[in-house]
C-alpha cells in the first residue's frame, strides 16, 4: 500500500527516513542559498536565494539536475502590511513551466508574537480542519520539529557535527561522549550515522550540544577537523514525505531568520 503524502510532486517521497545535509553555500554574494545533499555527497536538491534570484521575498528550489521543481514568495500588499502574520506561499513548477499552489506558510511577525506557532498550509485542502503542519523548536538553535495536524513526527532539524574516524576511535569516542552527556546532564536525543565510504562519523544534534561537545573535542581529546555549526545542519525527513516540500519550508525558515537566502 503506497504511504506517500506528496505536496511537490510523489517522485521525492521516500519510502524509508531519509537524512538530508544541509549547506551554505560560500558566500560569494549574500544570499546565494544552500545545497543539499545525501549521505554519500550526492546534491539531491539547491536552494536560490534573493542573491542569485535578484528580487526579494522570492526563492527557488531546484533538484540534482538544476531543474526548478518549486518558486516560493512572500505574499505583499496592503491586506498583508496589516496583518499580524508574513505569509508564504508555494508553487510546484511541472515540466512546462507551470505553477501551481501547493501549500502556504504563516509566521508570526512581532516580537510579541514570537513562540507563537508558524503553520503550514497545504493546496488542495486535506483532512486536517485548520492547519496541516506545525513547527515548534528553535530553527536558529538547529533544534526544530515539523508535525502534522495529528501531532505525528514528519521531519527533525538539528545541527550536524562530522569528524574523522578509525574503528577503535569511533568505540572509544562514543563511550567518553555518553559520559560527558551523563555528567553534563544533557537527555536531548543523539543520532549517530557512520559513513564507511569517507571515513566520517556524522552526529545530528542540536546547536547547544555542538558547542559543548566541540569544546570537549577540541579541550581533551585534540581534534582539528570538525564540521557544524548554522552554516551546515542536517533535517530527517520521515518515510512517505515530499523531501521536496520540506526542503522548502528550510528555505523559508532560513530566510526568516536572515541567513542564506536573504539579501
């Protein structure tokens, strides 16, 4: 029985959770974009900003090929200049070039109002009464959560730490680190990924976690190759969801907050 829940398009649901890697792009001009890969480095989707678009409020999500699969602007007007809440929204682009509305985003625009929930709304209309997916956490801690209307888990943000490995290093390491977490009190979960084919252990956690493990690393153990930080973060996306839908609701959070894609 096919479990997908397409948004974009059903060619970029999974049928097992999938790990995507998430990095900034060099800052050549300001807001370039990301690129996301695979866990083999393969670039599976690229995100454009304002930078390389030349119009703010406007982003593209491109798959592997460099094919636009999805145009993102921010809604304008005076309606929404009184609005309590910036809206998004999302058009699929098929093979001729046509748009089409496949979800919108809200988020809160005061300071007053932050905390508040920012929701995601899918084109046409589902099951779901008021609103088809939620986000609650941090995105600029790298520490965030994408639910549905029924509370279920869709896709994790958290921050990506990678460092060299030998067999023994790797057994030796992970027991030091889970008696530091102990020590240090820390219970937010850990995922723990080892790529045998370039020699990296990859650690999805959120940004807080990084830093104390990054200090410990550098402190007691004397590494130098270490890689995380906001500029490179992983998102897990569950099984049966569009990669593609989610990987847009990255750019938007990214440009909320002012990173990548904004100018």
């Amino acid at each position: 029985m096919d479990k997908s829940i397409p948004v974009v398009s059903k060619i970029f649901c999974s049928g097992t959770p999938t790990m995507l890697m998430i990095r900034r792009r060099p800052i050549v001009v300001n807001g370039g974009g990301f690129v996301v890969t695979d866990l083999s480095h393969n670039i599976v989707f690229v995100v454009d900003g304002c930078g390389i678009l030349g119009s703010k409020g406007e982003l593209m999500v491109k798959d592997g090929e460099g094919e636009p699969i999805l145009f993102i602007s921010k809604k304008g007007g005076i309606v929404q200049a009184l609005s309590t809440r910036n809206k998004w929204n999302g058009y699929s682009i098929d093979y001729q070039g046509k748009n089409k509305l496949v979800f919108s985003l809200t988020d809160p625009k005061s300071c007053t109002a932050q905390g508040a929930p920012i929701r995601i709304h899918i084109e046409p209309k589902r099951n779901c009464k008021s609103w088809d997916f939620e986000i609650s956490g941090s995105f600029a801690d790298r520490d965030c959560t994408i639910v549905d209307c029924t509370r279920k888990i869709v896709a994790q943000v958290c921050s990506a730490y990678i460092i060299p490995y030998t067999s023994a290093f790797v057994v030796h390491y992970l027991c030091r680190f889970l008696l530091l977490s102990l020590i240090k009190g820390i219970h937010k979960p850990i995922q723990v990924m080892i790529n045998t084919e370039n020699n990296k252990v990859y650690f999805c956690m959120s940004i807080d976690m990084v830093h104390f493990l990054a200090k410990k690393m550098y402190n007691r153990m004397g590494m130098k190759e270490l890689i995380g930080g906001k500029d490179f973060y992983h998102v897990e996306v569950q099984s049966g969801y569009d990669q593609a839908f989610i990987i847009g609701v990255m750019a938007i959070l990214d440009n909320i907050h002012g990173e990548s894609t904004r100018c």
